[in-house]
C-alpha cells in the first residue's frame, strides 16, 4: 500500500469514527458536517474529498457497525455451550451498546437517512436468520419448546429490539433503554423455555447476580 493511500485511508477512518461517535451520542439529526471536522480538527472541504455529503457517512457507519457487531455476535455464540447461554451472552453485549446509544438515533436515520435505513433493512434480515438459528438449536437440546413458530418469533424478537428504541412509547425521561430492552428479552425468553430451559435460565441468572 502506497504512503498516500495509507494515508487517505487513515483519514477516512477517522472521519467515520468521529462520526460514529458523534451520531452514538446525540443521533444524526443534530450532528452536522462542521461538528464532524471539528472533533478531528480537519476542515469540512477535507470531510467531502471522501464523501459526497452527510447521508453518505451515517450510511457508511451504520455499515460498518452492523458487521461488527454481527462479526461480535456470532464469536459470543460460537463460545456458548446452548442456545440460552448464546441468547444471554448476545444480550449482554446489546446491553452495553445499547447504553452508549443515543435513543433518537434509529428514528432519525428512518425519517432523515432512507438509504442507510433501507440499508438497516437489509441487515435486518440477517439478525432475524441468526435469531431462527438460536431457536432451532434450542429446540434441538430440548431448552425451547418444540412448537414454536420460528418464523414469528424472530420477526418479534427485532421488533422488541427497535420499539424500545420508539421515544414515543418508551421516553428516555421516564424508561432507561438498556432496561427495557431486557425487559423484554426475559419476556422472550420465558416464552420459549421448557421446564429443562427454565431451570438453566435460572442457574445462569443465579450465578450472574452472585458475580
């Protein structure tokens, strides 16, 4: 690799990581292109040598976020012993991202962003084929229940996810996001286990809150 491509690589990098922290914390409403080049101290005309404008940069974060989070998710699930202490481990991770988010983020990038949306879409699909994964290995050791409709579960499961993120139904001045969202995943959960399920959920929710 050339120094100058290197080097325009770098740059590029540092814009979108400036900007995934920026949309993270405040959505992307709000965030303009001066704020961009300010918290990496470039000029904005530097910022659209590498992207054509704003929408092309939530596009591109929500990209790589999306594929690194799924990379994360998959290596939490491949070290898991059984599909409830995959789903666990996978909703832990979420909850730590989940408390770095700004709530407004997935609302603005539906009503401002229709690419990088459409894109979210996309990508949506993925989460729901790895969430049907977890049911058919669930079902198979006997820890979920053998009748459950895997398709309408899993469609559920990411509409649990993204309703929390609804300012209109859940305001972040009265309801927390990380605590919804697990509220919501142990009503999931719950409807899935059998009576073998249920009593390692517990075992596994026991010795986390003695850790």
């Amino acid at each position: 690799m050339s120094l100058d491509i290197k080097e325009n690589t770098e740059v590029k990098d540092k814009i979108l990581a400036a900007a995934t922290s920026l949309f993270w914390r405040y959505g992307t409403r709000s965030v303009t292109m001066d704020e961009i080049a300010k918290e990496i101290a470039v000029s904005k005309k530097t910022i659209y040598q590498y992207f054509k404008d704003k929408n092309e940069i939530v596009c591109r974060v929500m990209e790589c976020k999306h594929d690194k989070q799924m990379k994360e998710m998959r290596e939490l699930e491949s070290n898991a012993d059984n599909a409830i202490e995959a789903l666990l481990k996978v909703s832990d991770f979420m909850a730590e991202t989940f408390a770095k988010v700004n709530p407004s983020l997935l609302l603005d990038t539906k009503k401002y962003h229709p690419e990088a949306w459409e894109l979210h879409q996309t990508r949506r699909d993925q989460i729901i084929e790895s969430i049907k994964g977890n049911l058919r290995w669930g079902i198979q050791d006997g820890l979920y229940r053998d009748e459950l409709p895997l398709e309408y579960l899993a469609v559920l499961r990411i509409e649990q996810v993204e309703l929390a993120f609804d300012a209109q139904k859940f305001s972040s001045d009265q309801y927390e996001l990380v605590k919804v969202q697990l509220a919501f995943l142990d009503h999931f959960i719950r409807g899935l286990v059998t009576l073998k399920g249920f009593q390692l959920l517990e075992t596994y929710k026991n010795r986390k809150h003695h850790d």
